[in-house]
C-alpha cells in the first residue's frame, strides 16, 4: 500500500499583524524523507500545527492523502507526530505510551515493540521526570510511532540528542521511508539533517525560500569562485570584466572572479601578458547555500 502524500497549498496564517505564514506551498512524498528547514521563528512549528489540526489556517489548505487531518478516518492512526517531549514526571515511560495506545487503541504489544525501537526498553519502567532531554525526545518519537502510521510528522526530532542517538536517528528515519512511509520532520540546521532527507523545503520568514530534491542546492557553475593573483591585478581586472566575468577585489593581493571557470581566467591572463602567481577554485557549500536563503543575518 503507498503512503499518503503531503501537500501543502497556499498556507497562510497570521496571529494579529505577524505573518506567521505566508502562501506556503510543498509535498512530502511516500517512500521520501523530507526536510522542513528554517531558523527559529520562520513559521516551522506553525506549519506543521496547522497540518496536524492543531491551528486554524486563515486561508490555503494541508492535507494527508487529499483530506484535511480532521477528516482523516482515524487521524491519530494515519499520521504519527512529534510536536513535544514534555511528559508528567511522575510517570513513567511505560505508563506514558499505555495512556496513549488506549487512547487511539493500539494493541498492548506496540508499547514494547516501540520503547525496543527507541532504544529505551532498559528504561521503560523509570519516570520521565529523572530522563535526559535525548530520553524524552526518544520517548516523545516512541508515541509517534505507537499505531505504526504510514505518516510521520516531527518537529525538531534530533533536538537533544547526542552524536549517537543523531547516528541512530537518521537510520531510523531512512528506514521507514524506505518502507513507503512519507516522513517529514523540521529542523533549523540543514548540517543536522543533510545526510537523512532526500527533499528539502526552506522557508523564511513564512515563505518557501526552495522547495526540492536536496542534490537541487548542490553548488552550481555560478557559485563557483575562481581566486586568482598576478602582478597586475588591476589590468587582468580590466581584461576580465571586459570578456563579461564579475570582478571583486582588484585592488588586493587576490581577485574574486565569478561567471567564468580558471581555464577562462587563465587564458586571459596569458592573452594580457601578465603570469599567474595563484589560480584556484572557491565553491560555496551546503550549509552555505542554506544560510543565503534564509538571510544570513538571520537566527538559526
């Protein structure tokens, strides 16, 4: 059976003269692990409250499998979400999942099976009030997983855990999507997910800065940068600037070159008789495309 899709369209909220956000439009595809990315404060956890029925939309729509979350024939079946890791603390992580499960009747089975899958079966009878914030992001995974949904929606899931719970996390993720499952989950840095998800949407301040398969914000021939250095920077400058590169720097020790590659500078720098004492390539990264498309002035 193939997992419903998500599809956002036209989302917009505003909470008095905020644009909390703003036309928002994407998929979350079966089979696919998408990232909703964002610094704090973009529209993320709104979003996803939204698709969940938890925030009233003032216009567009989010829906799982063409229908709103609320008209779903068991919402809390279809989809399994992570919006908090906020527990009573004299429970304990058992007595936590066994309120939930009886609450969207879930077998008692699935209690065991999914504190196993988390990793906290040894701590299954402690009280959340004495678990790590890792724990509790575990365990808050653990209920979203309780009626094993096709659909899996979580907010900031690697938040608090350490370098091997963001190791098995990522497996765990790209596991069930390699079951059919369409997972989406949101974080502020693309580093933290950048070797799970196969789509990326980005939204800034309430709008999709890019919306696409992750390999889209891969550096492209126009990001790439070529330094270069002779002892004439400023005729070579004028040289290039005429056959139509961008020139930064001409007064330093090294240029900046874009719209060419260093076989292009070279040859000019030949053709004007001037000998090259540097030549090399610059090329923005991942994490940089990101931070130019959220602002980087903004907080992530």
């Amino acid at each position: 059976m193939t997992a419903p899709r998500i599809e956002v369209s036209g989302l917009t909220k505003h909470f008095g003269r905020v644009h909390a956000v703003n036309g928002l439009t994407f998929t979350a595809e079966p089979g696919r692990v998408t990232g909703f990315l964002g610094p704090n404060g973009s529209g993320k956890t709104t979003t996803l409250s939204m698709l969940l029925g938890l925030v009233r939309p003032d216009a567009g729509t989010a829906t799982v499998g063409g229908r709103p979350y609320a008209d779903l024939e068991q919402p809390a079946m279809a989809v399994g979400s992570l919006l908090s890791a906020d527990f009573h603390p004299a429970h304990t992580a058992t007595a936590h999942l066994d309120i939930a499960r009886r609450a969207i009747g879930v077998p008692r089975h699935r209690v065991g099976e999914t504190l196993e899958m988390v990793g906290l079966r040894d701590s299954a009878h402690r009280k959340t009030g004495g678990f790590s914030l890792g724990m509790r992001q575990r365990l808050a995974l653990a209920a979203a997983l309780l009626p094993d949904p096709q659909v899996i929606v979580l907010d900031e899931p690697i938040n608090g855990l350490d370098p091997e719970g963001i190791r098995w996390i990522r497996q765990l993720l790209r596991h069930l999507a390699s079951e059919g499952r369409t997972v989406l989950l949101s974080s502020h840095l693309l580093s933290e997910v950048q070797q799970t998800v196969d789509d990326v949407v980005i939204i800034r301040r309430g709008e999709a800065a890019y919306s696409g398969p992750l390999t889209g914000l891969q550096p492209s021939e126009a990001d790439r940068v070529v330094l270069v250095s002779t002892p004439n920077n400023r005729r070579l400058a004028q040289a290039l600037e005429h056959a139509g590169l961008e020139v930064h720097g001409a007064r330093g020790d090294v240029m900046r070159v874009t719209g060419g590659d260093p076989e292009t500078v070279g040859n000019l720098a030949f053709d004007s008789g001037l000998p090259l004492s540097h030549l090399s390539t610059e090329e923005a990264g991942l994490e940089e495309r990101f931070l130019a498309l959220i602002g980087e002035g903004e907080s992530a």
